[in-house]
C-alpha cells in the first residue's frame, strides 16, 4: 500500500511506498500515519509542488528515502499531471 505526503521544507510531493524501519532494517508495505522515527522509502518528484490543489505537475521521478519528520501527509484526491 501506499499513500500521499509532501516534504515539509519544500511542499514536494512523496509517495509514500515503503516502511524501513528507525534502524533501516526492515522493508514492508507502508501505512499511515507516519511515524516521527521511522525512514520511509518512496517515489519523489522533484521541483513538484503539493498541496495547493488536487493537481501536482512534475516532470521528473525518482526514489528517495525521508524521515517521518520530513514528511506531511496529503488527504484527498490527487492527479499526478507529467509535464513534457
């Protein structure tokens, strides 16, 4: 499973896929909500911008690994638009 968030210092979006663990040392499904201390691993869309409404633009994907700090989750429904 996975869900939405956005990255506190930069409001990009980050999808949320994977659980590591505190440690880094475990890999499961991840679920919110998120956890202060736990790293998370998941699909991040650089220069993308999330929260000011349902549409996030992007042109570029990548895996990223954030801390539950870093993160903020995003509720509603979401439209990933790739920029070409």
């Amino acid at each position: 499973m996975s869900f939405t968030a956005k990255v506190i210092a930069t409001s990009e979006f980050f999808d949320v896929t994977t659980d590591l663990g505190p440690a880094k040392d475990r890999n499961r499904d991840a679920h919110p909500p998120l956890d202060p201390n736990t790293f998370y691993l998941g699909h991040y869309f650089p220069n993308s911008k999330s929260g000011s409404s349902q549409y996030v633009e992007f042109s570029e994907v990548t895996s990223k690994i954030f801390k539950g700090d870093e993160l903020e989750e995003v509720t509603g429904d979401i439209r990933l638009i790739p920029l070409r």
